[in-house]
C-alpha cells in the first residue's frame, strides 16, 4: 500500500551534471572502446537508447574530477539556491545511490562531510534507480510524523569510474555484451529535493504554486526474479567479489564489471505496469487526472513498451503528457528521477491542481516506484499540523476522482472484456497476481530462473504434467453435461473447447519422448499429489448440477499458459540442450491461450446471462481461488522424485 502523505511539501528541486556534456562521438575520449566488438555494440545501444548528450565527473585521462559526494554537495547547493534555503535550516538527510566514493562510512555522512553541514539525522539508501525514492520517502516521513520541519534527499551516481578503460585491462581488454552494455548507458550526476512544511511556493516556471507530496508506493519483486543488474558477482551471479583471494582476481574474473542481463528486462516493465494498474483499482491514481507523467526509462526503446502494456490494461496517459530529458541529461540511475523533476520544474509551468506522477522501475532485481505530487495555489489553506496522515484509499478515490476503479481488467487480454464483468475480473486480477508471484517462488521455477535447470527436471516436470492435461477435456465434458437447459450455449461452447483440447496431452507426451523420456506408455505416468488433488477437485465440482466454477478454473488453467508459459519458456530453451520439438506443447499454449481466454470471456458472459440465482460470479471467483492454490501445489511438488 502508498505511503500517503498530508503535510508534506516539495520547496525546491536542483540538480548539478559535472563539466560539458558529452556527445556520441565524443564518447570514446572518455569511455574508449576495449576491442573490435566494442563499436559495434555502442553503434548498436546508441541507435537504440535515444541519449544524444549525457555528462562525465571524469576528464579523459580517467582521473576523478568530482567525486560521487561532490556531485551530491553541489545538486544540494544548487536545490538550496534556488528557493533562498539556508542548509542550517536542515535537520535530516537522506541519500539515494548504487554506490558512494568509499565502501564505508555511509554514503550520507559522507556527503554531510563535504557540506561541513551542522550535526542532523541522516540515511544512506544503497540500491539502483529506485533508490533515490527511497531517499524521498524516507526524509517525507520524517517530515510527515513532525520529527523535522526540513528535510533533505539527495541521489547522486558516478558509474563512470567503472567504465574507463582500464578497468578491464586485467581482462585483456575483453568484456561479455552484459558487461558492455551499460558502458554505454549510464552517466554520472546528481540530484536533490528540499521537503519541508511550510508549502512555499515553488520557484521556477511555476508562480504563485506549491507543489505537494501526495504519496510514494514502492514494491520490490526481488523475490520472483533473478539478479538482472549486478556489481561485485562473478557472471554467473554464484561468486562475490569478496569470496576470491585478492581484488585482482575478482577483477581478472570479471566480478567488478557492471553487469545488466538485458533478456530479463520486459519482466520489469510487465510487473510495472500491473502494480500502476492495482493503484488505478485501490484509488491512489486516476491516468484521466495525470497532467504530467515523468517516466524513468532507461532507453527510449521502452517507451512503445510502457505504452503496449498502458494500453492493455485500459490506462493510457497519452503521450504528450511524458516528460523526459534522457535524450540530453542521459541515464543517471537512482539520481535521473531527482534530476528529472528539477528540471520540469525549472522549465515547464504547473498549474494549481494538476497532477505529477513519476513512475520509476530498477532492473537490479526488480523493483518498482511511484510518486503522485499534486499543486496547489499557494494562498489555498495548508494541512492542519497533527491532522492524521495516510487518508488512504478512500481518499485518494475522492481526490482523484477515479469513478471507473472497478473496471480494471486482469492481465489476460482485457480488451475483450464485455460490459457488465468489470467487478468480477477485478476479483479474479487479484487471485492471478497473488498465484503467480507464489509460482514464481516455488522450487521448479527457482532453479529454472537460477539457471540450474537440468534436462531431468524437465522430464520430471512433464511426467507429472501429462496425466494432468490429460484429464483436462474429460472434466470439462463432465461438467458441460452437468449444465441443466438453460445453460445450452455454455455447455455447447465448453464441448467445442473440450474437442480442441483432447489431444493436447499427446503433443505433450511426444515432447517428452523428443526430449528423451524413457516411459513409453502415457499410463504409466502419474501425476504428484498436487495434481492429484487438482484433478479430484475438478472432477468432483464437475458432477455437480450446473457447476458454472469450473470457469474459474479454466481461468487459473488457461492463464498460466498464456501468462506463465511464455515467461518460462526462453529460460527452457537457454538452460536446455534440446530440439525444437521439445517445446511444441509450451509453444503452441504460449501462443494460443490468449484466443482460449477470449473464448472464456465470451462463455462466463453466457453463464451471467443464464444465472437465475445470481450466485455464478461468486462460483466462479471461489473456484478460481481454489484451483489456484491446488495448481500451486502441483508446481510445488515438481521436484520431489518420489509422487506416491
């Protein structure tokens, strides 16, 4: 849930970008390339990226001409210039980075020391780009629960130490495209943002207006994902650079280059835009009511990207409500949404009652971060001092007017949602992202995402698989003749599904054979308890008179194999050595699942239409949680040898 803020207030922004800026071609001066290879990836990452200019703290002989708390200092004096702010006035710092000049002390006393800033709180918060909200929602609650009437939060990045050439001299001058990459991304510079209670008015563009704190929500997925974007691992993540016998061994392996494992990176826009559409649902947001999206994008390659996935899920933000200067500020990490804002702020006008949302994903192992500012005449009364923070919801609901919350459909194709099911997906939106983050946990998973998977975990997999799809057209035909007469268009709709899918589980099993199964003979497998209990479940409700549920398992079933399948799918193909014709059965439900789903809309609308009780969608929403958490225990058991 938000972190929801009443009396808190943005009084100024600045940032501070070391020396002259940095054009394409003057790159190599300062981040010379390592081999024959390296020009072709710049070429390549630059066509993509759209960073025209970016800035470097160092000269091109590689030495420091600003260290990482030099450029924090400086972003702070600029922030505090330009508001009239006097540094004493400060009680609390907070600081945003991947990384300060020393391992230790923390990198906010550090920067504290540069200002020779009087004795106050302070917070270091290590991360990657989500990390410079961290520092604003900290110093926003100190602000919020009365600790400090003046906060301070700074991020500031200086990646570029680690991309100068000789860093990679104990390599020969070589480096793996994940460790290329971001030489040719990242740029240094810093950031800073003055909270406070008293709502001045902003300076700037802007006149005559404050800026408010509404709220920051932050959530970190990095209990589903691998680690995307590391520093200090060896290249297959398994070794620390602590763990080898000297520094000059962990840099000759390569575990002190900045790494980032661009194959995992959709993931992190997908899980995004799924938490922006649960603020949409809860209240927090209404995209009508955004007046300026600022979006931290890495490469301008994502922003078709957000817009898809804005778009499927019903909530654009049309386009000429974004704001970005990575095209001329570059990529600064956990400082690009800082510098951002203050340079909205400096040039563009906000008017009263417009709204800023900020929208910022970090790929190191997933994470994403929102913020909702809101502006205000100035002369407009101010939050009562002490009045509770956190109005919530509700109120968040009533003040961003968001009259269409319930309508927020779930992953699965929601265009084709008819009228009238908005409240029930919704329900049913909630169930999947609950079940597939638990997917996404259970050891299957973990070791295929570790890259551990071997190619008897597949067969295993599959020898519990097969049975289980098996029974899938037998159920559903089941149920059909359950249906009474009223639900004659369901039950025909449902038999046609059942004919399409009867012969499933032979492709399934002649994959399994492909992929050198040693059982011959489909009767001999058994499924593991979990699909054992899936399977009596279905069959059981299947009998029942009209058992209008089972939609809701074939929600669960059809779901993860649009959904799932094609998440896990590549990391198969990358992990195994197998033919083509492996992979037909994951394939095949990758791709045509969708169709199935909207084949699914179409039958729960008959059976809405056909419901004389007005109990269905309850049915088929208590199904759905059922088989989720049966589905889950059938991922479960996948590695255990013995499903006796």
């Amino acid at each position: 849930m938000p972190i929801a803020f009443n009396r808190v207030y943005l009084e100024s922004a600045g940032y501070f970008m070391p020396g002259e800026p940095v054009s394409n071609d003057a790159m190599d001066g300062y981040i010379a390339p390592l081999n024959r290879m390296s020009s072709r990836i710049k070429s390549r990452i630059l066509a993509e990226n759209g960073i025209k200019h970016r800035y470097y703290a160092i000269d091109p002989e590689g030495a420091t001409v600003f260290t990482n708390a030099q450029l924090a200092a400086n972003a702070i004096r600029d922030c505090l210039r330009r508001n009239d702010s006097d540094l004493s006035a400060v009680s609390l710092l907070t600081s945003g980075s991947s990384g300060g000049d020393a391992l230790m002390p923390g990198f906010a006393n550090m920067i504290q020391g540069e200002l020779a800033a009087q004795p106050m709180e302070t917070l270091s918060v290590h991360g990657i780009c989500a990390a410079g909200v961290s520092a604003i929602q900290a110093a926003a609650q100190g602000v919020e629960m009365g600790g400090h009437a003046s906060a301070l939060a700074v991020a500031s990045e200086l990646p570029s130490r680690l991309f100068k050439r000789s860093r990679f001299a104990a390599r020969g001058y070589d480096a793996d495209f994940d460790a290329h990459f971001l030489r040719w991304m990242l740029s240094d510079g810093a950031g800073a943002l003055l909270l406070g209670n008293t709502g001045r008015a902003l300076p700037g563009a802007s006149s005559g207006v404050r800026l408010k704190l509404k709220w920051v929500h932050q959530r970190s997925f990095s209990g589903d994902y691998p680690v995307c974007m590391q520093l200090g691992l060896s290249a297959d993540r398994q070794k620390g650079h602590l763990d080898y016998p000297s520094w000059n061994e962990a840099e000759a392996d390569g575990a002190l280059s900045l790494r980032q494992d661009i194959r995992l990176l959709p993931h992190l826009f997908d899980i995004g835009i799924h938490e922006y559409a649960k603020l949409v649902r809860d209240g927090w947001l209404d995209p009508d009511q955004v007046d300026h999206f600022l979006c931290h994008y890495s490469s301008e390659k994502f922003i078709p990207v957000v817009e898809d996935l804005m778009e499927k899920a019903g909530l654009v933000i049309p386009r000429e409500r974004w704001f970005s200067n990575l095209a001329w500020r570059g990529n600064t990490g956990a400082a690009s949404i800082l510098i951002m804002l203050a340079e909205f702020l400096e040039t563009r006008e906000v008017k009263p009652g417009e709204q800023i949302f900020c929208y910022i994903p970090e790929s190191g192992r997933f994470m994403a971060a929102y913020m909702l500012l809101e502006a205000e005449a100035v002369h407009a009364p101010l939050a009562v001092a002490g009045k509770p923070a956190g109005a919530g919801p509700a109120a968040a609901r009533e003040d961003a007017q968001s009259g269409d919350a319930d309508a927020i459909a779930p992953p699965h194709d929601p265009d084709m949602a008819p009228q009238g099911l908005g409240q029930l997906l919704t329900e049913l939106a909630a169930i999947w992202h609950d079940y597939r983050s638990r997917v996404w946990r259970t050891p299957v998973v973990r070791r295929l995402r570790n890259r551990q998977f071997q190619t008897a975990d597949y067969l295993n997999w599959m020898e519990n698989w097969i049975p289980q799809v098996r029974e899938g057209s037998k159920w559903m035909r089941e149920g059909a003749a359950s249906l009474s007469g009223q639900y004659a268009p369901l039950a025909a709709l449902m038999d046609m599904h059942a004919g399409e899918e009867q012969n499933d589980f032979q492709i399934l099993f002649q994959d399994y054979r492909n992929a050198g199964g040693t059982v011959d003979s489909i009767d001999a497998l058994r499924r593991n308890p979990g699909g054992e209990a899936l399977n009596a479940y279905l069959h059981s409700l299947a009998a029942t008179r009209d058992p209008i549920g089972l939609l809701g398992a074939i929600y669960i079933i059809e779901g993860t194999g649009q959904r799932i399948v094609p998440a896990l799918l590549p990391l198969l193909k990358a992990s195994l050595a197998l033919p083509p014709d492996a992979f037909r059965f994951l394939e095949y439900h990758g791709h045509n699942d969708e169709h199935h789903l909207a084949r699914w809309l179409s039958a729960v609308e008959l059976a809405l239409d056909c419901d004389e009780d007005g109990r269905a969608e309850q049915r088929i929403v208590d199904t759905a949680r059922r088989t989720a958490a049966l589905y889950l225990m059938q991922f479960h058991h996948v590695m255990e040898g013995d499903t006796a």
